[in-house]
C-alpha cells in the first residue's frame, strides 16, 4: 500500500467512526467534540483529495441560524457543520469548506481570493526554524557578536500592508529577533536591533534580510523566574479562598447555571471565548440580554516611525487567533477557589486535533459589597456581600500576554475586563540615548509606546430580537429653561441608522449607549434597556493616511450598530492578515442601514494608551481595561434585593466588623 493509500484508508475509517446523532451532543451550539473535527477533517480531505499542501487553518463549529438555536428544544434533531479554513501552499490559494458531519459531505467549498488566513502556530516554529538556518541571517547576526543560533528568538511578526508590489500575493512575516544569554534567560532583554528577516510562509523560505545597522546589545539581563529571585520577601501568610459546599453554579456540557444567569459558552480558534445566550430569571421568566458575544478584533498599533519599526502593529484575533493562542491554567495560581475548567480544541495545521487543556476558567469571586444601609434611628444595619461568577481564558501573543474575563453579578450587571500583562516589546538603541518614541526599561533597552485596541461584538437581545440603540448625555438644561442654573437632565437620542450611530466616548457628558427594547416597559412605563457603560479609552493615534487605519478602521469610532447578519462577525474583515483595507465594519456600513427596531449588533471598541514604565519591566504587572452592561429601567427595583444576609463572622475565626455604638 502507498503512503497515500493509507492515508485515505485511514481517513474512511475517522469517517464511519464519527457519527454525530449518536454522539449524545445536547445543543446545536456545543462546540465540535475531538471525534467531529477529526471526521470533518477526514470528509474534506478524502472528497477533496487534498494534496499533501493543504494545510488547515481553523477547524469550528458552523453555527446553526439563529431562529433555529432559539426554537430548539432538548430532543429536537440537531444537524451538525464544521466550518474550515485551508490554504495550499503550494498553489497559495485559500479555501472555505463546510462540511456536513450529518450528512458526512462536503456542503460547500469556495476559493476565496487574495486573502491571506491567519499565521498558524506551526509556522511560528516552521518560519523560526527557516530564519535560523539561513546563512544571510546567520551573517547579520555574526555582525552583532552572536555566534549561536539556537539562542535566538524569531517572533514571527505579520507584515500587515504597506501597498509595496514584490510583496503582492506573498505570504509573508516580518520576524523580529532576539537573543537569550542562555537557554533559561529572559531573551526579550537583548533586540537584536537593526535585522528583519522576511519569510515567505508558503515557501517556508527567508526571501531577504532587511540589516539597518549594528546597534550593540544590551548590557543587562532581565531575568524574573525562581532560578534568577535570590530573595523573595518572607511576610505574606496564607490566604485561602474555601467553598465547604462547593460553587453556586451548575455545567451541563457548555450550558452554566449560576443563580439567576443562564450562560452558555463556545470556544474558536480565532476569537476564544465565546458567550451564547444569556439571560437572566425574573420571576417565572427567562430574559434575554444578548444572544452571542465575543473578541472579534484587536490591534496593537507601535509608535516608533524609525524603517524597522514602524510596519510592527498586530491584529491578534484575525492575525493570529487568539483562542489558538489559549494557555492551559493552573489551579491556585491563574484562578483560586472551586474551579470548573472547559478544555478548548482546536487543530494543528495538519488537521489533527490539539487540545488546551483547561481553557476556559469557570470560578465565583467574592468582590466586596453588593450594598449596604444603616437605619440610624432603628440601629439597623442591613449589608450585603457581593459575589460574582468568572469566565475567563488567557492567551500568550508572543512575548505578551491578555486575559479576558466575564463577570456576572447578582444585581445584573455583566462586566468585560482585559488584563494585560507579560513582556514588553522591546528594542535595542545606542549607548546614551534617550529615545523619544519609546522608554527605556533598562540600559539600552527601549519599550516603544504603544496602544493596545479591542472590539467586542455583542448581538444584543434585550428581553427579544427586536432593539433600538439610544445615546445619553448628561447635559446642563437651556439657559431659557433653567432660572436658578442648577437643572440637568440625561437627554437621549435615538440612533436610527448604522451611520448615525458610529459615536464616541465623551466623558464630560457621562456619555453613555442604551439599548432598548422598545415593545417593553417595566413597572414605570420606561422601555426595558441595558446600557453600555465606557471605561478607560482613548483614540488610535495614527494618522487617517496609516495604513494600520486603513486595516482597521473600526478603531476610529468607540460604537456601531449594525442591522444583524449571520456573516458579519469580524469589525477588520474575514481576513486581516497583510489585507489593505477597508474589509468589515466599514465596508457593511456604507449602506446606512436602519437599526431601530430590529435585530441588532453593537461594536464596542475600547483602547488603551501604553507609555511603558521602568515598573513593566522585566515582566509587567497586570494593568486592565473594559466596559459594562448594567440592566437600565430593565427590573422594576433593585434585583439583589433577595440576596440574603452573610452567616454571621463568616470565613473568619474573629469577628473582625463589630460596630460600637
Ligand atoms: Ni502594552
């Protein structure tokens, strides 16, 4: 038998051994299962013949139409599809595939021009292996005093779009490089400034070393792990987080149960985290708040204009999939408490399966008070603890790392919050220089400022499909209106269209988007609405001529709304990676669509200035950033009013609270 012979063989046999009506998935959104994506895989390489080439870029649930998720019901015949990515590197043609695992065939398959896929992860390895085995690039850094090529570190940076022709059609990295003093040294502390290998990714091949000139290494080491911490401060006792009966909350495969919520999860390759369909219990009824939110974009646009800096901004999600990305975590160090752990699945680029084990964080959290009143003259105090539920995942970019956390709170509010933190990115510059476009962290070593810029997408459901978005400011009344000068009111506009509503942040108006349905009012007659409530944010600093704002023109404006459509889901387009530009939420949005009324999705963006510290280095402390959706006019009074009393000195041998009066 020939090896391809075999191949197929074995291809029939991942075909007829994954039957998915008999594997007992509970819900068309349930994420593929190892056997689904292994028979996906299968049925497209053998009713394609795919060449040895081919490789698989994403490998994910197809999701159902929305009206068919919504009307299921346990039972209810569930017809499962995987969607797939692939590019041949030997043609460097892109294709999308779905494949019915149901049927077991392929549905549809389309070749999708002039795109670029995402960077997998073994080209990571692949490109850095290419790099180092290069002989112009083992001259280049000869040049610098580096002899060992097994010390250096290609991160295999993407190319983004600059308009330039050899680059057309090439699938390309710009690695940057750096050198570690040892196999166990912090490499990020040593640029090997000045080299740029450029790599065609189809080809596996370094096409040029771009050298700008020797700058000398740094002189310092940056080292953080124990090997390197002589002395670690000896004062800090115990402290441990204990459930005796075990979490609030309950799992049904990805469906979670905490209190009053009702969430249900998914995981992709590109985004991470997904959320599905949460609502909250309000007496006898489940209400719907949004029916699918993610990560579906961010950008990190560097400021340093010098010629080897200034192509260096990343989209992490559509670049790089930031789910593929996902660490394993590890109780009592990423998460403390009772934990439930999801595991993520996704594929190699050859197909096969690679699991994250424990991907997803499932824990509750105690955060302080939820609310509190004194009645003086009864002398009753009456105080409530706040808890929250945590759903979270942490992703390592390179030398960086974010984690990504959803909290839901008793009172309704749900929470996003990115943490930032890992190793900056880093540069080498002259002895005595005080660089103007960066920080130096250490001798000689510069941190370039930069930004970091997400974009949320969240398919609003506010009790119902049906939602108009409104904006609000608090505003001084007219002068002709307001004799003793003291009158203000929060004023709000509806946003009608898609253009109408591309808004930004105005802190001094307390600005902020409701989202309304407007077929339902509470007890007072006000449309029930959550509200999208801004944190830190800024603007992106690049000019409108940048090619990074061309690339990712939803940085421009903090919201959209857009009208819902099953195949608008990612703000810079399906495939960022080296695009020019003007794909995504700019592109849809021309039209001017009506959004008021209907089936909506909002386009949070938030972003985040860094001007690195001496204090971010070697390893940066977690600095964060988010929104919130609090229920607005949605209940009829304070929701957690049923929370009941703490047991009395609870989690502690002293009563520590004793109120003298
Ligand atoms: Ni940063």
């Amino acid at each position: 038998m020939t090896l391809a012979q075999e191949k197929t063989k074995e291809n029939e046999k991942n075909i007829s051994s994954a039957d998915p009506s008999s594997t007992g998935i509970s819900h068309p959104l349930e994420p593929l299962t190892p056997d689904e994506i292994t028979a996906a895989v299968a049925i497209v390489k053998a009713q394609k013949s795919l060449a040895a080439s081919v490789r698989f870029n994403t490998v994910t649930l197809k999701e159902p139409p929305k009206q068919t998720v919504l009307s299921f019901t346990p039972g209810d015949r569930i017809d499962r599809e995987a969607f797939i990515i692939l590019l041949d590197n030997a043609t460097a043609k892109t294709y999308e595939a779905v494949v019915s695992l149901t049927q077991r065939q392929v549905k549809s398959w389309l070749h999708i021009p002039n795109v670029q896929p995402a960077i997998m992860l073994d080209e990571f390895i692949e490109c850095e292996q290419a790099v180092k085995a290069n002989l112009d690039f083992q001259a280049a850094i000869a040049k610098r005093g580096i002899t060992d090529p097994d010390l250096v570190m290609v991160d295999p940076w993407s190319a983004g779009n600059y308009g330039i022709e050899e680059e057309a059609g090439l699938r390309l990295s710009r690695a940057l490089c750096w050198v570690r003093a040892n196999p166990t040294d912090h490499g990020y502390a040593r640029p090997i400034e000045g080299v740029i290998p450029v790599v065609d990714l189809n080809k596996m091949e370094v096409i040029r070393v771009e050298d700008y000139g020797v700058i000398p290494l740094p002189p310092k080491d940056g080292n953080y792990t124990p090997e390197y911490i002589k002395h670690y401060r000896t004062d800090i006792k115990p402290l441990e987080i204990v459930q005796p009966e075990g979490p609030s909350f309950e799992v049904n495969d990805h469906e979670i149960r905490w209190q009053k919520w009702k969430i249900r999860i998914g995981f992709t390759p590109r985004e991470g985290l997904v959320l599905y369909d949460v609502t909250y219990r309000d007496g006898d009824s489940e209400r719907p708040i949004f029916y699918r939110a993610s990560l579906a974009e961010m950008t990190v646009p560097y400021g340093d204009p010098q010629p080897h800096h200034y192509r260096k901004n990343a989209f992490d999600v559509g670049e790089y999939g930031i789910g593929s990305l996902a660490n394993s975590l590890t109780l009592g160090c990423d998460c403390l408490g009772e934990i439930y752990y999801f595991d993520g699945f996704i594929t190699n680029s050859r197909g096969e399966v690679a699991k994250i084990e424990n991907a997803i964080c499932l824990h509750e959290e105690d955060f302080g008070i939820l609310w509190k009143h004194m009645d003086w003259r009864t002398e009753q105090t009456e105080v409530r603890r706040s808890r929250r539920l945590v759903i979270s995942f942490i992703a390592t970019v390179g030398n960086y790392e974010y984690g990504f956390y959803w909290y839901f709170y008793q009172d309704g509010t749900i929470q996003y919050e990115v943490k930032l933190t890992g190793v900056l990115s880093t540069a080498a510059v002259p002895p005595g220089e005080m660089p103007k476009y960066g920080t130096l962290v250490a001798p000689q070593l510069c941190a370039p400022i930069h930004q970091h810029i997400f974009n949320v997408r969240i398919d609003m459901a506010i009790d119902g499909t049906n939602n108009s978005v409104y904006e609000v400011d608090i505003v001084p009344e007219d002068d002709h209106q307001n004799p003793y000068g003291n009158a203000f009111y929060a004023k709000s506009t509806l946003l009608p269209t898609e253009k109408a509503a591309q808004r930004r942040i105005d802190p001094m108006k307390s600005r902020y988007w409701k989202i309304v349905n407007p077929s339902k009012t509470n007890e007072m007659g006000y449309p029930t609405a959550y509200k999208l409530m801004p944190g830190e944010n800024t603007l992106p600093m690049a000019t409108p001529n940048a090619s990074v704002i061309h690339r990712a023109k939803y940085m421009s404006q903090h919201l959209w709304v857009t009208p819902y459509s099953a195949d608008e889901n990612f703000p810079a387009g399906n495939y960022p990676n080296q695009h020019p530009g003007g794909d995504g939420l700019p592109q849809w949005t021309q039209a001017d669509r009506p959004i008021e009324d209907t089936d909506i999705v909002v386009w949070y963006t938030f972003a985040h200035s860094h001007s690195p510290r001496a204090e971010d280095w070697p390893v940066m402390p977690v600095a964060t950033l988010g929104f919130k959706l609090k229920p607005l006019n949605f209940f009829n009074e304070n929701p957690a009013n049923d929370v009941p009393p703490s047991p009395k000195n609870h989690g502690s041998k002293k009563a520590c609270c004793t109120l003298k009066s």
